[in-house]
C-alpha cells in the first residue's frame, strides 16, 4: 500500500469518525467544507489535469442552489428532482459557454471565466422574479431520498462527505485512467498531443463540463443545508475560494481537494480570533503557498525532507 | 427619452471611457514588459486613490504632494511585488497560470488590507480644477473629467515616445521579448522587469487618483476596474497603449448606451459581453496583428 493510499484511508476513517466527538458549531463547519470539496474536486480537475483556471465557479454553484430553492419552493418539485435539474442546466450552459471560450487558453481564457463569473452575479441579482435578487429564496425543504430526511446536522455531515468522498474516488479513476492521461498530456504538450489524434477542444469542454455539474451540485447541497439562498453566496470572491482549494493543497493530486477544503473553512475560523485582520492574513497565505511553494502545502514535507536529506 | 439625455450619457461614457483606458493601459505595460497578465492592476489604482484621499483628509497635506503620494505608493507596490513575488517565480520558471494566481492572490490581499487599514467607506477626492464643469451642447461635463482625458492622452504618447526612443523603454521591451538575446547585450533582465513593475504601478495609481473624483474609491472596487481595464486592452491587442484607448472608448461609450437603452444593472454585463466575443472572434483586437500569446 503506497504511501498516498494509506493517508486515504485514514483520512476516511477520521472523517467518519469526526461527528462523534466534534461540538455542533465544528459539525457545521465540516459540512461545508464537503461542499467545498466537491465545488474544488472540480475547479482541482480543471487546474491540475488541464491547466485551466475557472474562475466561474461560483455561478456553476449559484445555478444548483437556485435550481434547488425555485423548484422546491415555487415549483413544488421535490428535492431530487430540483438538483438533478440544477446539475442538469448547470451542465447545457457549461456546454454552451465552454464550447467558444475553451478555444482561448491560459491569462484569456482566466478572465474570460471571470467574465462570465460577473456576468452570472449580476443576473442572479438582477433577475429577482427568479432568484428573489437580495432578499433571496428561503424556507427549502430538507433533503430526503426515499423517505429518509436529512434534517439534522449529522445526518446531513454523512450525506455530504459520502457523496463528496465517492466523487473524490470517481476522478481519482478517471485521473489514473486513459482520460487523465490524455488530459495531463494536453496540459503539458499540446502540440504533441494534438499530433497523436486527441481531440483537445472536445476534452477541455468534457472537463469543463464536469466542473460545471460538480459546482451546481455543491450548491444544490448547500441551499437544502442552508434552506435559505441569496446573492451573496455567489460572488467572485466566492470563485476565488474554490479556485484556492485545489492551489492550496497542489492541484495535480485530487485528493488534495480534502485539505484544501478544510483549509478554506477552518483557518478563516481560527484567524478570526485575529479580528479583522483575518482576511488579509488569508490572502498573504495565499501569495506565500503561490510564490514559495509550486506543489502546494502537501508538498511541503516532501520539499523540507529534500532540503534535509541534501 | 431625448437626445440630451443619450448626449449627457455619452459624455459620462466617455469620461469612464478614458478610466478604462488608463488602467488597460497599464496593464498593456506589463503585458509589454513581462508577458504577464495583471489580474490585480485594479488595485493599484485602488491604492493610489486611497493614499491621496487619505493624505488629504487625514494628514492635511495639499493636493499636489497627496497626488505625488499616491503615485510614490503605486510605484513602490508594483516594485516591491517584482521583487518578492515575481522573482523568485521567474527563478523556478514557474507556469503562466501560477503568475495568475499570483496576481489573483494579491488582488484578494490588497482588497482584504485597504479593508483592514481603510475601512468599508467609499471615498471622494476633490477634482482638478475645482467642482465646476462646462457645457457641450447642452449637456455638462466636470471640469475634472476634461482634465482627465487631457492627462490620459498624455500618457499614452509619453508611452509612445518612451517606448520608441529612450533606451530603458527599448531595454524592457527587449528583455521581454527574448530575454537570452536581451542578457547578451547587457541588459539587465530582472532589473528591466522591476521597472516594468514599477512603471505599470504607477499608471494604475494615477488611474485611481484620477478617477477618485468622480467615482468614490473603496476597497472592493479593485477587480470590477481590473476586468474593464482588461476588456480595454483585449480590443486593443493587449500589448498596444494607443489600442487600450480605443478599447476603452468602445467598452465606455457601449456602457453609456447600456445604462440609456436597458437599465443601469445590465451596464457591466454588456461591457464585459463585449469583452468576451471580441476575445473569441477577434483575438488580435480592433487594431489587428498585435500578436498575443496565449490564446
């Protein structure tokens, strides 16, 4: 068992075993660092398997919840029915808007996503007789699947760590499979590849795809968790984090996601205690892990044991 | 609606249109200079703003050495991110997407500091030439915003000449385009990018000290301003100052249109629509055979 491996399955069996030891208010902070999880798994396969930085995240994410809240609220559909609509409409307009954009590469492709990250903010606040704009959509139901409600902390902690922890294992196969190696050679030689007879544009907007439906289902999640979805949920800033998921850990490794998602929601908690300084402290995190550490945190004990060994 | 009324907006379009500019501008210089994106050139204008009002208001200074400030702090960030960021990233040949998120990243720490040291508060600074304004054709235009157009062309023909005849502006652009050939003939490479820093500091900070007065500067304005600036450059051809302009007359005079003809919320979506079909269909920009890399 490789070393990589045998830090899984721990963390797995940690995880499982966090709601029985940890206070409500940290069970609430572990839920949403799942939902991170599966928003980053995906802004992680397009950064670390293509080389690509979508930074419209944060819209993919605001097409589940709305999806979710205007189905169950004013449609009366049920839960199920919404997210799949949600990763469903997540899924056509990834489509429609990777199809011309992903022909643009690198910086132009970035601000192109932010582009359409700003452009996404401003219809959910400006189209209010679908979102409800500022004051938002509340009072979703809890999430059941087949009788069986998700309605407490708990509950719901196992929902959205199983999910995200299965997806986890599907892009680890498809990472290691014919399709990440594909995806991995487009980031490192297109040309070449391009030569070997892969269709890079039809690869790139398969991912993007993906991406896409792993946010709108992230945010499905969060609107039933929350029951309440408004615009302030969906901002750029929001995208920035999903982005700094993947950066944080490493982006070429997907499990990197966990403890990227991790740090995303419990060091801003603890730099808190800093007052308001705790945002800048986060940012500087950032430029540091960006300037300093190409692999990530999780590479850093490898580097360290490099340093020392020479 | 009458034809004041879409006059009077045009005039307002273009003087944001000359904003745009500048900070496309800017960035073109370090597009020039690096081959690096600015996804933080917002901030710099931010900065610039922010220092001014506060010499100002806080420290009583007059407006000459609160200008001159805010520039300086422009200047010295854009220096100081060369020389702590971006070398050491140069030194490993770091990909172009980790420069991204470099500038991502700063973004989000000068945002979260001018927070921190500034507070949530919009500011306004006084214009050039007092508070009056004139009369064109019946509609009216700040003295301040003539001021700032007079200022902008300014700038992009000081670029021209600077980058056309003296020999730093030549030593930069060569050490950006082939950095090996650049070294050969003694130009020192990492110098020539701290000044491209620098440079491109200070053109974002005057955008931001200029702008102050008509639009009240705050700490998350940054990235909005970025993206204009941004979508200025691409119609431009991305590595030409005079094209920035041009891309910032369009972007500006197409919000102004926006704000008459839709409402004033859908005014960025048509900016930055613009931005990206044009980043699609025409990629060397409204000027044609720029060359760009990277898409």
């Amino acid at each position: 068992m490789s070393r990589l491996s045998l830090w899984i399955v721990l963390s797995v069996l940690a995880i499982c075993a966090l709601p029985f030891v940890l206070e409500r208010h940290s069970t609430e902070l572990m839920i949403f660092a799942a939902f991170y999880a599966i928003a980053g798994l995906g802004v992680g396969l397009l950064l670390g398997q293509c080389g690509i930085v979508n930074l419209a995240q944060a819209f993919f994410y605001g097409i589940g919840a709305y999806a979710s809240a205007y189905g169950t609220v004013v449609l009366g559909w049920t839960p199920a029915l919404g997210m799949l609509v949600g990763v469903g409409v997540a899924g056509l307009i990834a489509l429609a808007i990777g199809w011309p954009i992903l022909k643009l590469t690198g910086f132009f492709l970035a601000l192109a996503t932010l582009g359409i990250g700003i452009i996404g903010t401003i219809l959910f606040f400006e189209w209010d007789w679908l979102t409800g704009g500022t004051l938002g959509i509340g009072g979703l139901p809890p999430l059941s699947i087949a009788g069986f409600a998700f309605d407490t902390p708990d509950r719901f902690y196992f929902l959205a760590w199983g999910v995200a922890l299965g997806l986890l294992w599907l892009a680890h196969n498809l990472t290691n499979g014919r399709p990440g190696l594909a995806m991995r050679a487009v980031r490192d030689a297109a040309p070449a590849v391009e030569g070997l007879g892969v269709d890079i544009h039809g690869l790139r907007i398969k991912v993007f795809v993906i991406c896409a439906m792993l946010g709108a289902l992230a945010g499905s999640l969060f609107a039933h968790y929350v029951s309440y979805v408004s615009v302030e949920s969906f901002t750029v800033q929001r995208s920035i984090v999903f982005l700094l998921i993947p950066v944080i850990a490493g982006p070429r490794v997907v499990w990197g996601v966990v403890p990227g998602a991790l740090f995303v929601t419990l060091v801003p908690e603890w730099l808190t205690g800093f007052g308001d300084i705790h945002q800048m402290l986060f940012g500087l995190v950032l430029v540091v892990v960006v300037t300093l550490l190409p692999e990530g945190l999780t590479g850093l004990p490898a580097r360290l044991g490099r340093r020392v060994t020479r | 609606m009458t034809m004041t009324l879409v006059w009077q907006s045009l005039l307002a379009g273009l003087a944001n249109s000359f904003i745009y500019a500048m900070v496309g501008i800017g960035i073109a210089v370090i597009y020039k200079g690096t081959r690096i994106v600015n996804a933080m050139q917002g901030d710099f204008a931010v900065i610039g703003g922010m220092t001014a009002v506060f010499a100002l208001s806080s420290w009583g200074l007059p407006y000459p050495v609160g200008f001159a400030l805010g520039i300086l702090a422009g200047t010295a960030t854009g220096w100081l991110i060369d020389r702590f960021c971006v070398r050491p990233m140069m030194r490993r040949n770091a990909e172009e997407d980790a420069f991204l998120l470099l500038t991502i990243g700063l973004a989000f720490t000068i945002g979260a500091a001018v927070l921190y040291f500034a507070g949530r508060d919009a500011h306004l600074l006084p214009g050039l030439g007092g508070s009056g304004s004139v009369q064109i054709f019946g509609a009216f235009m700040p003295v301040h915003a003539i001021w700032l157009i007079v200022i902008s062309l300014a700038v992009v023909f000081g670029l021209w000449a600077f980058y056309r005849w003296s020999i730093i502006g030549l030593s930069m652009i060569a050490a950006s385009i082939s950095a090996d050939g650049a070294e050969t003939n003694g130009i020192d490479v990492s110098r020539m990018r701290g000044y491209t820093f620098a440079l491109g500091g200070a053109i974002g900070a005057l955008a931001g000290i200029l702008v102050t007065p008509l639009i009240a500067v705050s700490y998350q304005m940054g990235l909005g301003i970025t993206l204009k600036g941004f979508a200025a450059a691409i119609l431009g051809g991305l590595a030409n100052p005079l094209g920035a302009v041009i891309g910032g007359l369009v972007i500006g005079v197409s919000e102004a249109m926006a704000v008459v003809g839709l409402s004033s919320g859908y005014k960025d979506v048509v900016a930055l629509g613009i931005m990206l079909i044009m980043m699609v269909l025409m990629p060397n920009g409204l000027l044609g055979h720029a060359g760009r890399k990277g898409g």
